[in-house]
C-alpha cells in the first residue's frame, strides 16, 4: 500500500518525499523524465567525459536552507566546494568588481563604497541564519529570529528605490546583478529581498558548487528516500489525478497550469480562476558550450568567480532587466555565466571544460540564445569564440519541454511580484493546501518560491503531516536517523521518538 504520492521530482518534490518517508510513511514518486531530478541533472551534451548542469550549477540556498541544514549534504558524500571569490561582474575598460567571501576582502576592494558595502551585509551576515530562515519560510508565522528580520526590513525598503547608494559604478553593478537574480522589474521589494539574500550569502555560507554536478544533489536525495521504503517510477507521466487511485495523499510538485491540466475540472470556480489568473515572468535561455581552454576573461579577477554577471553598469542592467520583463527583446541581454572547473577540476577532462549561461529573455522569447551568450561573454572575454569545441542552445519558448514547470521560460514557476511572492499561487492561509481532499502543492509556484532550497516541498509535507497525521514537528533529517524500508506500524511517525525530535515547524 502508498500513503503519498508525489508527482515530479524536482528538488521540491524529492524534499517532500524525504519528509515523508523519514516520517515513516510509504512514498512513491512519478517522473514524466527518464531521470529524476528536475532542475538538478547533470548529464554529458557533447563528450562523454565532460558533464553539463542542465538546469542550475551553483547551490547558496543548498548550504544554507534549513531544510539541507538539517539533511547535511556533506555528510551523505556531497562536497559543496566554495569558489574564492562567489561572484563578480566585470565592467567596461576592463575593470571589474568581486564578492569574495570575507566581507573585509571585498570591502577593501571597493574603495570608497567599501564602507557602505560592510554596513549593508555585515548585519545580515552576522544573523545570517535568521535571514535566510525568514525569506525561506511560508510567510506565515512569526520570524524565529526577531532581530535579522528587523535589520533585513530596515535595508529592503531603500534598496528597493530607483536611486544608488553608492558612489562607484563597481559597488553598484555588484549588487544589481544580484538583484537581477529576480528576473523581472528593476528596483523592486522582491529583487531588493532577493539582493540582499544572496549578497550576504557570499559572505557567510557562500555560493558553493557541487562536485561533480547538481545531479549529485537529486542523487542522495534518492538515496534517502529508498532507504526508508520509498519507490521511484521514471517515465510515467501522470495525465490526470485519477490515476493515482485511492492513495490518500498526493503532492504535486507542479506549477499551477499543470495542476489544472491534472485535475482543473475538480476544482472550485474560484481557486481555478485563481490558478488560471498566475501570472509568469520572464524566461531564461540556456546556452551550453564545451571548451578547450578557461575563459580568457580580459581581468583575470573574474577569471576566479564561481558565478559572472555580464550586464554592464547599474543603468545598463536596469535598461535590459525592465525591457525583458515589458516583453522586449534586448540585443544585449543579462547573462550569468559559470566556468565549473575553475571550482571542481574534476569537472574538465582531456583538456575539455563545460560552460553554463543562461540570458534573461521575454517569457515564450524564440532566439537561439547561443549567438546572443556569445557575444556576451566575447565582450568581456576576447577569444573565448576560438575555444568553443561545440555548443546547445534552449530558447525560452522550449524550455518548459525540458520541465513543463518552466511556462515561457520562466524557471522561477511564476513572476516574483510583490502581490505573487506572498500569494503563491492564490491568496490562502496555507497555500499549499488544495481544496481537494489530501492534495498539496509542492511546487516553487508556492512559498517561498524559486531556488534549489528544498523548503516549498518540506513546508508542503509537514502540512500534511500535521492535517492528516496529527505530527506537528518535523522529522529527523540527518544522516543515519531512523530506519530504513518505511512505515511497518500502520501510523506516520515511525522514524521520530520524544528525544530525537527537533525544533517545531508547523503550518
């Protein structure tokens, strides 16, 4: 017998699946993919000695959410390598601005706005577990760590303006190329939150990357989940949510189009107006390229960066962030760019290195995207073209064949707005709860949104957990903790005693 079902296993679903099962319950997983995974699969394109992340490549939430906090990917074998320097943005005349992780370093290296740079993130740093846990939550209880949220709502606000706080062109363009992380409208609340998250983050648990690959990630995540009794069934795409059959509870880790296509003709009229009125933002096209040689970056700086933000100056990244987001191609569009083995050498191999990009575009955007990458990285990287041994590019438009959750392109499932960052995806207490009977939401389309964190697929599972099983902690994450093949008791909670319980989480 199943007690849970859960559709796509993305990094959402895979975390709900683990909470469920450490939770003693039986699990079953359907993926329409061949591999699991989602947005963490690695895969050789064009050498089979050389792999290539096919979604995302560099995990800051990965070592910082409370949900991996607690699951310990280094303990299970998962190295999180840290680039020396997290990120960088080169500039015009080849100077360039760097994150490195001690905020002392880069703060040294931006002059003037050094100052400036240490007052905005060193208060976050220094509470940088409350942050994260707040901007990673449901959005629906009191902050556990009362001060961080005030520091954090004390820098939101101004950072959301459309005037700089700092003096020179490299202070600003560091931080507005992790505000464009957000994918849509320049200034905003949610690209300020979204700023200030990730730039802390460089300096305190960092923007690592796997060894070997995001896969590695989806692979222990697996791992875990057949070790306590769960099932794994690949290439089944399930149409409709009949075909589930009697199993009492389903998570669907799927964006709000999808669950429509699943069950639309059993829900509300309201909630189905809800889901049919989501909106999505901006797409993504990514462009793969195999290489003989590193980036040849015109300042070696850049050259040590596990991430590069190619968009120019403060103006010019608002200019091409604000046209993507009306729906108006740029020539010159944003990209990051990530060169894996300037991190993990094992990722080059005879000589051979892969390259990952993506370039903001307007959601459904049908360019080819690897001229308009190329370019890119040619501008800033003179003879990076004679390097390329070969190269694949994904529009937007076909994105969403690879994840049907990418609507457009659009791989954060749904515009990070104001109004759709605390209604994701419709105004409800708990919005992962569906009005149909024992089905949730998992997806990113819910709290609290996009990135490889885990955290909307826990959330979802300790939901259910507590509304049908009367569990209102949450199970033990951590390597070795409870016992493998699943529920043998007939009740949920096998894998969790009085004295090995953790901090509550409820919803």
């Amino acid at each position: 017998m199943t007690d849970a079902a859960i559709v796509g296993t993305g990094p959402n679903g895979l975390a709900a699946a683990v909470t469920l099962a450490r939770a003693g319950l039986r699990v079953a997983l359907f993926e329409k993919a061949d591999t699991p995974g989602g947005g963490l699969r690695t895969a050789p394109l064009f050498d089979r000695d050389v792999t290539h992340d096919l979604c995302s490549a560099v995990h800051p939430m990965a070592a910082a959410s409370r949900f991996f906090r607690r699951f310990d990917l280094p303990a299970r074998g998962v190295r999180l390598l840290q680039p020396a320097v997290p990120y960088a943005h080169p500039l015009p005349g080849g100077r360039a601005a760097a994150a490195w992780r001690g905020l002392a370093r880069t703060a040294g290296h931006l002059g003037a706005d050094g100052p400036r740079w240490r007052q905005l993130m060193e208060p976050l740093a220094d509470r940088s577990e409350g942050v994260v846990d707040l901007l990673l939550s449901g959005q629906r209880t009191v902050p556990r760590d009362p001060l961080a949220a005030l520091r954090l709502a004390l820098r939101v606000p101004a950072q959301a303006t459309g005037r700089s706080r700092f003096a020179t062109e490299e202070a600003e363009a560091l931080l507005t190329g992790v505000a464009a992380h957000a994918v849509g409208r320049l200034p905003s609340l949610p690209a300020a939150a979204i700023a200030l998250l990730l730039g802390h983050l460089a300096h305190s648990t960092g923007w690592p990357l796997p060894q070997g690959g995001s896969g590695r990630i989806a692979e222990v995540m697996i791992a875990d989940i057949t070790a306590h009794g769960g099932t794994l069934h690949t290439g089944h795409h399930v149409r409709d949510l009949a075909e589930l059959g009697d199993i009492p509870l389903v998570l669907l880790d799927v964006g709000p189009r999808e669950f429509l296509a699943l069950a639309g003709h059993r829900l509300p009229a309201r909630y189905r107006r809800a889901l049919e009125r989501y909106r999505y933002g901006p797409g993504a096209a990514k462009a793969d390229f195999l290489v003989s040689a590193p980036i040849p970056w015109r300042n070696p700086l850049v050259g040590r960066a596990g991430t590069v933000h190619l968009g120019g100056t403060r103006a010019d990244i608002l200019r091409q962030e604000n046209a993507t987001a009306a729906g108006r191609p740029v020539p010159d569009p944003f990209v990051l760019v990530v060169d894996p083995a300037v991190t993990d050498p094992s990722r080059e191999a005879g000589g051979r290195r892969p390259v990952w990009a993506y370039a903001h575009v307007p959601n459904g955007d049908t360019r080819d995207p690897v001229e308009l990458v190329r370019r890119r990285i040619e501008e800033y990287a003179p003879g990076f073209t004679d390097t390329v041994v070969a190269a694949r590019g994904i529009p937007a438009a076909a994105y969403e064949t690879y994840n049907p959750n990418y609507t457009g392109g659009d791989i954060g499932a749904g515009a990070l707005t104001l109004r759709q960052s605390l209604a994701r995806p419709a105004a409800r207490w708990n919005p992962y709860r569906t009005p149909l009977p024992g089905v949730y939401l998992c997806s990113a389309a819910t709290p609290p949104g996009p990135s490889v964190h885990g955290m909307c697929g826990h959330l979802a599972a300790l939901s259910a957990l507590r509304h049908h099983h009367g569990l209102r902690r949450s199970p033990d994450l951590s390597p070795g903790s409870g016992r493998a093949g699943g529920r043998t008791d007939g009740g949920a909670g096998g894998t969790e005693t009085g004295k090995k319980r953790k901090e509550e989480e409820t919803i």
